[in-house]
C-alpha cells in the first residue's frame, strides 16, 4: 500500500486548497485495502473515502487518513442481444469509462460525458447532467464497511438514489467505501436529447436525429465552451445544490417575480434554479480576495489564489444568507466538506 503522511492535499482537491491530512493510503485491490484500514485503526483515525477530489472542500487539516483506490478494470458481466451488464472499479475516471462505452457500441452514458471524477464517487450524490442521471444505469454497488473491513453489495433500492442524494449521503455516510459498481447499458443507441441546452446545440448545429456519439460530443462540446475548467480556474463545479421547493411558495414567488425559472416536480414540489436566486442577489463577478463567484457561473466558486476552506465556506455562507433573505429559500452546499 502507498501510504504518504502530512501530506499537502492541493494536489487532491480541484478547488487547490492547501490543507494536511494525516495520511492518504492509494490502495490497488482488498488486501491494501484492508492493511490501509488497520493503519487507520491502530492510530484511532478516521478514514475518509477520495476520489479525484472535485467535489470536495477541504475546510482545514484532516485528522484522518484519506483513501484513494487506484483499480480501474473493467469487466463485462453478462452481454446479451439488447443489453451489457459492466463491472467497474472505483478508481477508474468517469469520463474515460463514457469514451470506453461508446467506443465499444455500449450506449447510455452519453449526456453524462465530462463530469470529473471518478467511478466510485459517481453513485454517492447520484451524478447527473443534460436530463440524465446515473442511477439509470447502476444496477448493484459494491463496498467494503470501513468498521468491519467487510465486503457488501447493494441493490439498486438499497441506494436510494435521489436528486444529487443517495444512501451514500444518508444512513451509510462514512460507512462504507464504494470498491465497484454495476452498470447496465444498452447495445441500442437511444439518444436523450430533451435537454434545452443540448437540444438547441444539436438544432443550432443541424443535428436531427442525433446519434449517441453526437450527443456525446455535443455534451463535450457545451460543456468544454461553459464551464471553467478547474486546472485554470480552480472550482468544484455546482457549489449549491438547486432548491426543490413546495409549490405554494413557489407561487408566491412567481407573483414577485414572473420571469423566474420553475422545473415542477411534482403537483406538490418544484425545483428553482440556485444560479437564478444567486444572480439576483447580485453575487455573480462577486470577489472578496481570492474567493469569488464565477462571472459567467453563479453557482460556481472559484479559487482565485490561495483561499483556505474556510474563507470559501464563509464567502458561501453569505450568498446563502442573502438568498435566504431576498426570497425565502435555502440553498444547500452540494460538495462535501471535510477538515
Ligand atoms: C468543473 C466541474 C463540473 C462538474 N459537473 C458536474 C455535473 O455536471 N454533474 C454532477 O453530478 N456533478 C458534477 N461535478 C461534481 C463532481 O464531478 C462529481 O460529484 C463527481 O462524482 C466527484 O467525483 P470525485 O472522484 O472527484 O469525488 P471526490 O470529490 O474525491 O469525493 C466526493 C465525496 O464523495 C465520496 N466518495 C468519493 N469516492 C468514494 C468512494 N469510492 N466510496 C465512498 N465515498 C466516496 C467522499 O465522501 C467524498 O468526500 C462537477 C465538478 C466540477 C469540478
């Protein structure tokens, strides 16, 4: 097992915040796994699952030992006329694991190219974009129960996958360490291109009848011209999570402000976009030393230099607090906070 002490994670994080963690163990199979666990265990240290730490705020040293997993085979469990069934490993990048797929005539994945990080992180809050979630896919996640040591696999509805949310997030939070997920995908290619922002790319291109590949590389594409690319700006994407609100008040809103965005849920619940309310609380461009929002991405914050966790988790908290005061809501930190 790799095992680095007091290390700087700057490296680790996209938002590049330089904190320590006691130690961080890159482990290639279930026995470094393990030997990494009783590391942790003989020193009475926590152990804190890594990815490739882009939805991740370091909000001061970690007292722990972060791990990452390196394994990133691919295996094919089943195949059949209609569908494939995949056994992917943790450490294996997300977006090469698209690329793969297609490449292999496996379809599905496509609206969900270029999401950073890695395989193992991608059930935790259940990734999504372009009106595709990865909960479509997943049909069992496999884990190792950081206070055992011992192997488990959950169903589908074990994970109870909601909107950026799963069990992951809930009643198994720092329980378990996600080792390999199973994923279903279809041998048929049957784009999803309902999405406003993918549609009009794919109508502004004279794209009908997309292929998976041109969704694919419409999605690279949209994304590639947005959004800030953490190496040059350093981000953890979506900083809010996008409120789902009752619909009474969403009324009551609309009233005050007809032009504001509303994706209804349900008869009783409906989701407001977070850029919206923070753009009019009047935070986008907003910079306070070298943390700020986005000029063009209200719900991105940005590392301009060399802000700490906390000086970005205080910036955050007084959009929240504005957002709350001008309209009512409350906007939840989507990535993870951990130090
Ligand atoms: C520019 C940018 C754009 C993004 N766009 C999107 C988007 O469109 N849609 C979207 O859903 N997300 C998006 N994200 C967020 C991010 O890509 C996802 O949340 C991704 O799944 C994080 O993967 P990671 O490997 O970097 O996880 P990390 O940041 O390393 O980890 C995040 C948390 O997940 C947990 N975790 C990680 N790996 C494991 C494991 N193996 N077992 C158990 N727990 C684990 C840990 O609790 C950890 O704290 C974006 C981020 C950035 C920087």
């Amino acid at each position: 097992v790799h095992l680095q002490t007091d290390l700087s994670l700057k490296p680790f994080n996209t938002l590049s915040i330089d904190a320590t963690a006691t130690g961080l163990a890159q482990v290639a199979d279930y026995s470094e796994l393990l030997q990494a666990l009783e590391w942790a265990q003989q020193r009475g240290l926590p152990v804190l699952p890594l990815g490739e730490g882009s939805n991740l705020v370091v909000a001061g040293d970690i007292d722990g030992l972060l791990l990452k997993q390196g394994s990133d085979k691919v295996e094919l469990l089943d195949a059949s006329d209609d569908t494939v069934l995949l056994k992917v490993d943790a450490g294996k990048d997300w977006h090469q694991l698209v690329q793969w797929t297609l490449a292999q005539g496996y379809f599905g994945l496509e609206n969900l190219a270029l999401i950073p990080g890695a395989v193992g992180a991608a059930p935790i809050q259940n990734i999504g974009a372009y009106g595709v979630e990865v909960e479509s896919f997943i049909s069992r996640v496999h884990g190792v129960d950081l206070a055992t040591g011992k192997t488990l696999a959950l169903a589908h509805a074990d994970c109870q996958f909601g909107y950026r949310d799963s069990v992951f997030k809930g009643a198994l939070r720092d329980k378990v360490i996600i080792t390999s997920v199973e994923m279903q995908l279809s041998r048929h290619s049957h784009p999803r291109c309902h999405y406003p922002a993918l549609n009009a790319w794919l109508e502004d291109h004279g794209i009908t009848d997309a292929s998976a590949q041109q969704v694919f590389e419409a999605v690279v594409a949209i994304r590639s011209s947005k959004l800030p690319d953490p190496a040059v700006e350093p981000n953890a994407g979506s900083f809010f999570k996008n409120p789902v609100i009752p619909s009474a008040q969403v009324q009551a809103l609309l009233a005050q402000h007809p032009e504001m965005p509303v994706y209804p849920l349900s008869h009783t619940q409906a989701k407001v976009p977070a850029a919206w309310l923070i753009d009019r609380c009047g935070w986008k461009g907003q910079r306070d030393g070298d943390v700020g929002v986005h000029p063009q991405h209200a719900l991105v914050l940005v590392n301009y230099g060399n802000c700490s966790g906390s000086e970005l988790l205080a910036f955050a908290r007084r959009i929240t607090n504005s957002v709350s005061e001008g309209f009512g809501v409350a906007l939840e930190i989507e990535p993870r906070i951990y130090g």
